[in-house]
C-alpha cells in the first residue's frame, strides 16, 4: 500500500506540474526573462515579395481573398500573387484566372499532394526576396505584408503574423485560445524565436527556405527548419490576418486531430531541436509550448487517476481540493455539451471548458494517429456557410 501511495504522489504531481509548465509556468518565465524589443524601421527600398495562396476547392472565398490581396499596400513592382490550386474539383481555377489581366498566377498542382508538397513545388520556382504564405479564407489588413517584411533583419529566416477571428464567431473557447497563445508568441519573440508559424499569414527570406517532406505540416515544419539553419523565428502582431472560426466546436475537433497528427510527425524529422545542450533556449521553449502542450490529455488523465487513489489513501486536504476542483471542471464541460447540443444559453466559461476538453480529445487522437504509424496530407476544405 505505501508502494502504490508513493507511486500516486510521484505521478500525480509529475503530471500536475506538467500541465502547470505548458499552460502557466511557461508564460509566467518569459515575462520574467524578457525585455522590450527595439522599435521597427521599415527599409529603405522594399524588397521583391511574392504572396502565396493556398487553395483547395475555394470557390465560396477565393474572389475575396484575391481582391484583399490586390488591395494590400505594397509597392505594384516588388510585389506577385501567386495562388497554387490542390488538384481543385470546382471552380477555383476558372476564377483565379479571371485574375490574369491583373497579375494573379494560377499554379495548379495535379495529383491531390496536400499543401505542404504544394509549397515546396511552388516555392522552387519563384525567384523573390521573400514568400507570404496566405490561406485562401484569410483576409489581409493593407499593411499587413509591409508589416512582415520590416521585421525581418540580421539572423531571422521567417516571421509569423497574427491571426484574429472575426467577431461573429460561435466558437467563444477558440477565439480565448488564440489570444492566449498571441500573449505566448509576443513574449517568445521578445525572449528568443517563435517555436511554430501560422499557415495563415507568415513569410520566409527565400534565401533561408528549406524543401520539406510533403508529410510534414509546413506552417510547423518550415519554422523548424529555419530554426535547425541556425536562425530564429520573429512575431509581427501588427501584421494581421482575419479569419471566422469553425461552424462548431466539433469542428475543432477534427482540425485538431489533424494539426496533431502532423505536427508529431513532423517533430521526428526535428528531434536535435529537442537537445537542451545544442539549442538551450528553443529546446525549453519546444518542449514547454509544443511537446507538453500536446501530451497535457495524458497529464490531465494520469493527473485525475493518481488524484483518485491518493484520496482513497490519503486524506490530507490537499488532494480533496485538488479533486473537487477537477471534478468540477470536467462537469463544467459536461454542461458546455449541452449547450451546443440542445442549444441552452449557459455562462461563456463553460464553453471554454468544453473547447479546451474537445481540443484535448482531438489531441489525444491525433497522438494516437501518429503512434500507429498514420498521417494526414491532403485537407478538407472548411464548411463556411451559415
């Protein structure tokens, strides 16, 4: 019995202290090792920059996000469109080359490769200074490219700019998420480098681009690889693109499981950035953002078990607190449930409750994707309508 009691300690505060590492120690230490970064100056000439669309059956936005893209501000002379089509089925292409008279290419890639394999074709053969990556349902502000080419500067390969859901959305724990994660990004690149990208909006010196395995999630993998190079990973939170979040938060679920999934397989093409004694500062920030971000439904698990039987063991007042508070929080989600099932107007908390559980879920079954071996390539394009 004092074997199993042990054991129960061991792992219920490994795993507790885990969770509080991913989601509140780690943002606690940044601000505590950060400074205030100097202010930005835009160059003297703006340099050759081509924006890339994704795009796969996006017929709904594609006209849009063209005509966002034609309204940015940057100079006509630097500066290209290009859209690559995913083996499109509708009408996609027909309306991108309605584009043509204005300088908008269509490049359309047979075969269904997915959107990394995509990149990587389209990417060899452009010939600009620095490539926007852009998804066809992500509008640009004006400034938004000049934004991410003016943070660039000696030892950074790629900037990420911020992502912000637009105020209709019904997803209220996922437009919480992001902003929490804008805190985490604003406070990495004050302490370090960014640790991922944004397939939304985020640039890359062509110089420093890395052809990557069409396995791999390239708004993940090339930050990665940028990284291994030997540079770092800015942030532009000035630099902003617009998206609406998924019709439900069973959407989530599914993108989830797929982010996951990649992002695991993508991080066994990385593992020497995992090397404290090689990359001391990104090493922690990986494993404190990413690793055990994605492992925290096995923490939050183990957590819950150990807490169980130290309760039934130990009646020290500690474990009935910390159970009552976790019991608590997953009937919270239980109610968030609910409320998007039979459409019941409850409290705003308890709808994040309910993402962070469903977002957790998907994470874990991304996980498991990935330890038996599969991967997710190709995506689907998201229902917009409504």
């Amino acid at each position: 019995m004092e074997l199993l009691s042990i054991a129960a300690l061991v792992i219920f505060w490994a795993s507790s202290l885990g969770i509080l590492q991913t989601y509140l120690f780690y943002p606690a230490l940044l601000r505590a090792f950060t400074s205030d970064r100097p202010p930005v100056r835009s160059p003297s000439e703006w340099p050759s920059t081509t924006l890339v669309i994704a795009a796969y059956n996006e017929e709904d936005v594609i006209e849009e996000k063209i005509e966002n893209s034609l309204e940015l501000d940057y100079p006509d002379d630097k500066f290209d469109i290009v859209v690559f089509s995913d083996a499109s089925s509708d009408r996609t292409d027909d309306l991108v080359k309605g584009y043509a008279d204005e300088g908008v290419e269509l490049m359309r890639i047979e075969g269904r490769v997915g959107k990394t394999e995509c990149q990587n074709q389209v990417t060899s053969r452009l010939d600009s200074d620095f490539i926007v990556y852009s998804d066809a349902n992500s509008m640009y502000e004006p400034a938004a490219i000049k934004r991410l080419i003016a943070r660039f500067s000696d030892g950074v390969g790629c900037v990420v700019g911020e992502l912000r859901y637009s105020d209709d959305s019904d997803v209220e724990g996922e437009s919480l998420y992001w902003r929490y994660e804008q805190a985490i990004k604003k406070l990495e690149a004050r302490f370090h480098s960014l640790v991922t990208g944004n397939g939304s909006i985020y640039a890359v010196r062509r110089s420093s681009y890395v052809p990557l395995s069409p396995g791999g999630i390239s708004d993940f993998a090339e930050p990665l690889a940028v990284v291994s190079n030997g540079e770092k990973i800015d942030y532009a939170d000035d630099a902003v693109a617009w998206e609406r979040t998924g019709e439900s938060v069973e959407s989530e679920m599914s993108r989830r499981i797929r982010i996951v999934t990649r992002c695991w397989n993508t991080v066994t093409e990385f593992t020497e950035l995992l090397n404290p004694l090689r990359y001391p500062r990104f090493a922690f920030q990986f494993i404190s953002h990413k690793i055990l971000r994605w492992l925290s439904p096995l923490l939050l698990g183990t957590a819950f078990v150990a807490n169980a039987v130290l309760l039934l063991l130990d009646a020290n007042p500690i474990y009935t607190l910390s159970f009552a508070v976790q019991v608590l929080f997953y009937f919270s989600a239980v109610l968030g449930w609910v409320s998007e099932r039979y459409d019941v107007a409850i409290p705003g908390p308890v709808h994040v409750t309910y993402y962070f559980i469903v977002s957790n879920v998907g994470m874990v079954l991304g996980l498991w994707k990935f330890l038996k071996g599969q991967n997710i390539v190709t995506w689907e394009t998201a229902d917009r309508t409504g």
